[in-house]
C-alpha cells in the first residue's frame, strides 16, 4: 500500500553545473518524496536551488554545464534518472508537467492559446485536430476564459489569465504532477489569490500532487500540506504545514518567519537574517547556514550536520538537534 | 454546459492565412507590390500571347530601332523586338530567381536552424562550411559547377542556390540562438515536444521574419546572379530571353541606343522593387504584435 501512494521520491540527489569559474553546488544531497494528491512547498531565497531540483525532475537540466551527479528521482517506482531521452519525453506533459515562473515568456506570441494547449493534446493523444480543439476549448473553460477566446494571441491576455492559459497547458493531459515554479510570482497580489485558488480547485477535482516552488511563505501556508525549506541546495528543514510552521526548529526558517511582517504581533522593525547567501561554488565548511546563524557553535564550522526526525514526518539538519 | 459552449463552434477560428491576408491588404504600399508581382507572374504565364514577335524573330531590316508603335521598345542589333524579349525575360527570370532562391533558403534554414539550435560542435562544422563557401567568390563557384556539369540553366540555378546557402545559414542560425532560449521553447520541452517539433513549431515561426526579409531582397540578388552568369556564358544559353543577359549585350549599344539597356533594366528594378515592398509588408502582416 505503501508503495502505491508514493507517487515521487528523491534520495540523495545532487546536481552541479560545472563552469569555468569552477563547479557550482546547486543542489547537494536532497530527499523528499511526495504521496498522489499531496501538494508540498518547496521555498528558499533566489539561488537556494529550487529551480534546479524542478528541472532535474523534469529532465531538462541544461547540459552542459549541468549535471545530475548523484542520487536517485523515483516516479511511481522508476528511476527517471535512468530512463531513455524517448521515455522522459513521452512522460513530460502527461505524466508530470510544469507551470513556468512568468506566463509573458512561456507562451509562444505567435501561436493562438487554443493551438498551444492542443499541441499538448496531440503530442501525447491520438486525436484528430478537430477533437483536440475541442478538448482545448473545454479546458480552457476550465479555467475560467471562454472558449471563444481560443484564437486569440497570448499578447491580448493580461497576466492573470496568461497564467490561466499557462495552468491550463499544464493540465492538458491530467498529469500526476505539477511542478509549479514561483507560479504567481510575475502576478499582482489579487490575481495571486485567484489563481492560487483555481490551482487548488482543479488540483483537488483531478487528483493531481502538486511540488510548488515558491519564496513566498505565505502562499504555502494557503496550499501546501507539506513543507521542505531550502537552503544552499540542502534541504534545512521539512515536515507538515503545523510542524514547520508551529513548531519551527532550523535557526534559518525562524529567520525566514522573523523577516515577515506580522498582523498579530506589534514590532517597530523585522528582523531580517544577516549576511547574505554564499557562493555555490564555494560554500562554507561544515553547516553552510552558520556564517549567518544566530546560533552558531564552534563545532558546526567544522561538521556538517545530518537529517535528524525530531517528530514524525519533521526533518531538521541541524547540529542542535543531533 | 462547458462541452456545449466548446461544441457550439464558437471558436470560430480565423485561420492564420486569412488573418495575415487581412492585415496585409491594408497595407497600401504591399499591395502595390503585389499587383506588380502578379503582373509579372500572369506575363511570364501568357508570355506567348502578350509578346507581339516571337523573341528570337530576326528582322534584319529592323536593327536598332527606337521605340514605336510596331516595336514598343525598340529592336536590338538582330532586329529582335526588345518588348516581346523583355515579356519572355519575365519567364526565365522569376524562374531562376524563385527556383534558385526556393532550394537555397530551404538548404539554408534546414542547416542554421540545426546549427543554431544545437550550438557546439554542430555548429561550428556547419557555419565553418559555410563560411568556407561564402569565402569562394559566386562566379568561380559557378564556374566550377558549371565545367562540371556543363552550362545551361540548370547549372546558373545550381550555382545560384547553393551560393545563397550560407547568407540564408547565417541569418537563420543568429535568430534561432536568440528564440532557442526563450521560456516558452523549454516549456515545450517540458509538456514533451522533441526537438523537431519545437525547431518546427515553435522556432521556425518565430523566425519567419528575418528570413522573409532575406528571401526578398535574396531574389533580386540572385536574379542578378544568374544574369552575370549568362554573360559569361554560364547561364541562360541564347537566343533564351534573360533581362540580366539582354542588359549585359546592350552595353555596347549603351551610349547610342540607351533603349535598349533601360527596358531591361526597368523591368529587373520594379521586379526588386516590388519583392521588397511586398516582403517588407509580410513582415507586418506577419507579426501579431503589430496588429491593431
């Protein structure tokens, strides 16, 4: 039973881009796994990796210079680091897809929205143009834009429903998941709302997990039931929604909560968390988070702490709790 | 309710073509170019009705006459009627202009796109090739083809394609390097297009601009060609008809028949002319940002 509800797990994956100014650690010994129908968040500052993982999942980490070096991407059991480049295309889009970061650039300006969310369509079901447009058409009711809208260019949408259109390319072929990079980030806060709504609606009508990569904690806090926090490509801290929320352990998450303006709690200043990221290519010794640390001991500049549960289902790396 | 808005057909889609058309007869000065295009393309068609005299007809008590009503544009040292050879021109023109530029542009896109996309060492093997042929002057390159398969038109068009090959690479490869990395390119990667279909549906069409602006200005180019290639010999054999090779014959007559180098000459001026004002009002057409 176990094994069927998972529908995703990562272990021990690690993926470097190799430059000239020397190999960038972006994403270093991660593993989380996320059941069907879960949605889970995956938030860090800008260069904490998250982007990078998305990709490695997807199988579209740019080579060169990248590289997967490490570790294990299990989807239903297979290991997507060891399927074909045939395999991996016929799996993209229908069994797992992506909602880009900004809806202006990844819609193509010159291709009416209906052909674009049929070409999905027809790259991965034998269906005439005809039903594929009509299938097109239902999802873009779907989504809330009426269908007479289909022939229309990208450029005579706004933003919000440009996403709408973007969400709906994403679940043309109801995949099993949705990787959702900083989807709402290019969107203004009332149409953020909205289309986090919609996302969760339709996630809940198809089924669909979903990994949504965000730096914003207070969107996963609206649609996640599980939160992994990154760090310098690690993963600092991961559990439910209450125990990194309620019960925040890493020194880094607390920083990050410390950072954000509260209506319950009168404070005259935030606090932000000094310093600033460090280099991927050259990352601190031991815990890369203790030049930043409040907490810092002289033991965590020399060791690199492991994962520890603290509570079921609560990872921290962190050498306060080892 | 949804799948009975979907099925009532109100996607009522304006398909590309006729949106293009739309925008493009507004265009005034596009249209203009376009009827000159068809009244060029309907005269090669009914040449043998159009053209009075035959275009080899020799008159020998006719030669070098200025223009009348019996010869609209005079008759060259044969006696040959110029208009009925300047309605036949149009034939052979347009027609090594378009085959030649057709086989070159499509060589050419078909390698850039390759070359642009997939960058490294493709790349470089294939805009080195390129630029090893861009290196060899037109008419040596012709010349070689030519002695190798014997003059005629066949080998002026070969020539003429093959030397508009690497412009073609060139400018195809530049703007499939500036689209390849837009977002919209990796999320069809990511929905699981291969790379076929994204050169093909996603990258081709995003470039079609520069490449119709190249296609235009590369007829008049390699209408050209070829009539420097029938001067040498290489080309269009006589007593064929070819406005580039009329001109090149008339230039010894240049000072005291000028009629009979302006004829030709008007006739490859509005043809380029007219390529280019159509082109230029594809281009718009073509571009859905522009449109009102």
């Amino acid at each position: 039973m176990e094994t069927t509800k998972k529908l995703l797990e990562i272990k021990d994956l690690s993926i470097h881009y190799f430059t000239e100014e020397g190999v960038v650690r972006a994403v270093n010994n991660i593993d989380f796994e996320l059941m069907r129908g879960e949605t889970m968040g995956l938030v860090g500052e800008t260069g904490a990796g998250k982007t990078t993982t998305a990709r490695g999942i997807m199988g579209l980490v740019p080579n060169p210079p990248g590289r997967v070096v490490g570790g294990e991407i299990l989807f239903e059991g297979k290991d997507l680091l060891k399927a074909s480049n045939l395999e991996m295309r016929l799996h993209r889009g229908k069994d797992f897809s992506m909602i880009f970061q900004d809806p202006m650039t990844s819609l193509n300006p010159i291709l009416t929205v209906g052909d674009q969310i049929a070409e999905v369509i027809r790259l991965h079901e034998k269906l005439s143009r005809k039903d594929a447009n009509l299938k097109a058409a239902q999802i873009l009711e779907m989504v809330g834009i009426p269908a007479e809208r289909m022939s229309e260019y990208p450029h005579q949408f706004s933003g919000g429903m440009k996403q709408r259109v973007v969400i709906a390319i994403a679940l043309a072929c109801s995949p099993k998941l949705i990787i959702a990079d900083e989807p709402t980030t290019a969107l203004d806060v009332t149409i953020q709302a909205q289309v986090l709504e919609l996302m969760r609606e339709l996630q809940e009508k198809l089924g669909t997990a979903m990994l949504l990569i965000t730096h914003d904690l207070g969107v996963v806090a609206d649609t996640c039931n599980k939160v992994a926090i990154m760090y310098a490509g690690q993963i600092v801290e991961m559990g439910s929604l209450e125990d990194v929320y309620d019960n925040t352990m890493h020194p880094y998450t607390k920083g990050l909560f410390g950072s954000l303006p509260s209506l319950s709690m009168k404070s005259k200043r935030l606090v932000p968390i000094d310093g600033l990221m460090p280099d991927p290519v050259d990352l601190p010794t031991g815990c890369p988070f203790h030049p930043r640390c409040p907490d810092c001991k002289e033991s965590c500049k020399s060791r690199a702490p492991v994962k520890t549960e603290v509570s079921p289902g609560h990872y921290v790396r962190c050498l306060r709790y080892e | 309710m949804i799948k009975k808005q979907a099925e009532h057909g109100h996607i009522k889609k304006r398909s590309q073509f006729q949106e293009t058309w739309k925008r493009l007869s507004k265009n005034r000065l596009a249209m203009v170019g376009l009827a000159i295009l068809a009244v060029l393309v309907i005269t090669a068609i009914f040449a043998d009705l159009i053209a009075p005299y035959p275009y080899d007809e020799q008159d020998y008590n006719a030669t070098l006459q200025s223009p009348s009503l019996e010869h609209l544009m005079g008759t060259d040292e044969y006696g040959r009627d110029i208009f009925s050879r300047v309605v036949y021109g149009s034939r052979t023109s347009l027609y090594v202009g378009f085959i030649s530029l057709t086989g070159g542009a499509l060589i050419g896109c078909i390698f850039g796109a390759i070359a642009g996309f997939f960058g490294g060492k493709t790349d470089n093997i294939i805009m080195r090739t390129c630029d090893v042929l861009h290196g060899i002057p037109q008419i040596v390159l012709a010349i070689a083809i030519a002695s190798t398969i014997g003059p005629g038109i066949t080998s002026a068009l070969i020539a003429v394609a093959v030397s508009s090959v690497p412009n073609f690479a060139r400018v195809v490869r530049a703007a499939t390097m500036t689209v390849r990395d837009q977002e919209y390119v990796e999320a069809s990667a990511s929905l699981g297009g291969n790379n076929t279909h994204i050169i093909i549906h996603h990258i081709f069409p995003n470039i079609l601009a520069p490449i119709i602006v190249q296609a235009t200005l590369g007829i008049g180019k390699s209408i050209l060609l070829c009539a420097s290639l029938s001067f040498l010999g290489l080309g269009v054999q006589p007593p064929m008809p070819e406005w580039g090779s009329m001109l090149s014959n008339a230039r010894t007559f240049m000072r005291d028949y000028s009629y009979m180098v302006i004829s030709p000459g008007i006739a490859i001026m509005l043809t380029v002319l007219a390529l280019n004002l159509f082109g230029d009002g594809l281009r718009d057409a073509l571009d859905p940002k522009l449109k009102k």
